[in-house]
C-alpha cells in the first residue's frame, strides 16, 4: 500500500487552478489502464521493477509467496532469470518506449483533433457543446447524433492502431519472442485481434490504410468487425469496400459522412474546436521513485497551440466536466449499457462468431425526449461532482465558460 502526498501547489499553464479543480485532481481514487475516450490519462513509471520489489521488501516483511507473485505482476516472466542484467534492462527499457508509442497513438487517435478519428473528434466536440452551450438541450437532431457517436464502440480500432506503432525488434531473437509473450499475455481479446490479422497475411501498410479510411473513422469498431467477415471469407483488404459495408450491414446513415474525407471541412472543425472550446488536454500521471522515496506527478498538457493561460483552466474544467457528465449521462439514458452491449458482441466477434450470428447492429437507442430528459439529472451529478451538493446548473456553465468564475470552498 503505497500513499501519495502533493508535494507542492499545482498550476496548469501558470495559472494555479481553483479548489473545484484540485479536488477533481486529487492525490487519491482508483486509476487504470484502459482506452477510453471519454476520460484520456496516460500511466507511465519511470522506476525499475527490480528496485521496487527490493525497496518493498526491505521495508517490510513480506513472505516468499507473495514476493513470487510480485515479481510475476511485474517482471517480463523469465527474461531477468534467463539473460544477464544488461540485456535484460536494454528488454525493459524496449517495453517501455512501446507503452510510450502506444499510449501516443491512443492520445492521437482518440484526442488530438489534427489526426482523431472522426467519431472520437466529434463526439469530444459534442460532448463539450452539452455542459458549455444551453440551446443543445432542445437540438434534437445534436442529441441524436450524439447517441450514435456515444454507442458506436472504438476500443478495438484503436488498440489495433497503437498496435501498428510497436516494434520490438531485438538483436536476440530469444528476447524478443520473450517481450513479445509478455505482452501478448496481458491483451487478451486484443491479442486475438492481432493474431487474427496476421493469420490472414495482412500488409500492415494497407491496414493502416484501412482503418483510417473515411468509414472506419466513421463507424469505428461496427467497419472493423465487418473488414473481420471479409477476412474470414477469404478476401483482401484491397476488396473491401464501404459501400458493400453500408450495403450489407445498413448502418445508420448519416449527413457527417462527407465530412470525414473533406479536408478543408475538418480543418474547419479543428479550428472551431481551438478557438471555441478552447480544448483538448491530456492529464499524464508518472509514478517516480526519487531517492527512496514514490513521487505521484498529474500533469495537464494542452493540444491547442494557440491555447492562453485561462484558456488552459477552462480547458481543463471542461475535460474534468466531460468525465463527470458523460458518466451521469450514460447511466441515466440507458446509453452506456448499449455500447457496453455492442462491445460484448464485437469481442464474441474477434473471437470466431459469426457476424450473422450477432447482434451488433440490432439496437435501438432511445428517442430525442428520452435523452434531452436525462440530460438535467446528468448535469447536475456533474455539477455535484465538480462544485459541492448545492452547485446549480447555471453556476456549472458559468464556471465551463469563464476562468474568473468561483464558488465558495
């Protein structure tokens, strides 16, 4: 059991935030590993696994069973046993620049608006609009779009993208497959994909090309599934084309699909999102051991290259904003249980059934009313959340608005 403790006051672009914010950041709550656009952290450790364990078990008495286990959680199983310290670190160190290049790719894919996937650009934007902007609660048409966006599922799609940048190629083939194993053990599902693809001697290049193609970023995991079917039915990538995919599997058609490959369109949006909602941001929270003693840094860095100091607090509250509501959100209008549905169905997918065998594109999403009811319970979890039991919805978009806006501590 480790605790952290602030070692000093935190400031975001210079500007130390109020105490809504620090008590949103706060040196204490569960963290984990996972692709999640809605709630973007990267996890990195610069502390080597050895010292660790040594470090725990010289302050404390910890049996041979349970020291096992930990060497098992944390070493790459076998490597610092079977190859000598040298290249057993230069092996960590190679993991670790590929958590590194693979946790870039997700903030790329699912954050950065110059190179985010349509969906995941659009529902950021969307998402923001709700908390920040009143006249979105009685937009039908904004809250329809915003439903598909929230239960069109893109784990996968974008795991498989940060995939394509890992390269652990080593001198000793032995180490390698070594790494490799490791990190095959702990992806599971996603493992599966990865050997799926290359059972089927795909060009990683044209991959790439794939999943980035106006419709994937559209659909995300629903165009990856069916590139799945093809597969299994012995054609190429070259061979599969969107409009055989809105053919045979009759997604939801939508105005946005001219968008997607629109250049100056998107250009357009990013700029809008830049200059609007003044976003995004990327928290990067590093575990440190200095000189004995565990260091817990949280750290916000800002997307936008034109972003001012207040800018980047109201870019913050609004991603912190985003956390709490889309949560709420998703709860109260049944959303959340949907894609968590459709995600099974992909999974059952990756792993040999039959797309005609699934459901996947069997749902319904509930009505216009039915969101834009859910929408004032969600915004006031938030606001809770975010400014104390007795916050108002109107003190919660005057402080998503204006950087001066405080509320009693």
């Amino acid at each position: 059991m480790l605790t952290f403790v602030p070692t000093g006051e935190p400031t975001i672009k210079g500007t130390t935030p109020d105490v809504h914010v620090r008590g949103a950041l706060g040196m204490h709550g569960h963290m984990g590993m996972s692709v999640d656009s809605l709630s973007r952290s990267m996890l990195l450790t610069d502390i080597d696994e050895r010292a660790l364990i040594d470090l725990i078990h010289s302050r404390a008495t910890v049996d041979a069973e349970s020291r096992d286990a930990l060497r098992q959680d944390l070493l790459i199983p076998g490597l610092y046993e079977s190859f000598d310290d040298t290249v057993a670190t230069q092996a960590a160190t190679l993991l670790k620049e590929n958590i590194r290049r693979h946790e870039r790719e997700h903030v790329q894919c699912l954050l950065d608006p110059d190179t985010a996937l349509w969906k995941e650009f659009e529902l950021y934007y969307r998402s923001i609009l709700v908390g920040a902007e009143a006249r979105t609660w009685t937009d039908m048409e904004f809250l329809d779009r915003l439903a598909v966006l929230y239960t069109t599922p893109s784990r996968f799609i974008v795991e498989l993208l940060a995939m394509l940048t890992e390269d652990y190629t080593m001198a000793d083939p032995a180490v390698q497959r070594a790494v490799e194993s490791r990190v095959t053990a702990l992806r599971g599902t996603e493992a599966t994909l990865w050997r799926l693809m290359r059972n089927h001697d795909v060009e990683f290049d044209q991959l790439d090309k794939t999943l980035r193609s106006p419709v994937s970023e559209q659909y995300c995991d629903l165009w990856l599934v069916y590139v799945i079917h093809e597969l299994r039915a012995g054609r190429s990538l070259q061979e599969i084309t969107a409009d055989d995919f809105h053919h045979t599997c009759s997604p939801a058609a939508a105005p946005h699909d001219a968008i997607v490959s629109d250049t100056e369109t998107r250009t357009m949006y990013v700029d809008l999102l830049h200059e609007r909602l003044r976003g995004p941001v990327i928290e990067v929270v590093r575990l440190k051991l200095v000189e004995g003693t565990f260091t817990l840094e949280r750290a916000w860095y800002s997307l936008n290259p034109n972003v001012a100091t207040e800018d980047s607090l109201i870019a913050v509250r609004r991603a912190l904003f985003r956390r709490q509501f889309l949560t709420a959100f998703g709860n109260e209008s049944g959303l959340g249980r949907i894609r968590s549905e459709r995600e099974a169905e992909i999974e059952r997918i990756i792993r040999g059934t039959p797309l005609a065998e699934s459901s996947v594109f069997a749902f319904s999403l509930p009505s216009s009313d039915d969101i834009a009811q859910c929408l004032p319970a969600a915004c006031e979890t938030a606001a809770t959340a975010l400014l104390g039991e007795n916050a108002t919805v109107e003190e919660l978009t005057a402080w998503l608005n204006d950087p001066q806006a405080a509320f009693p501590e």
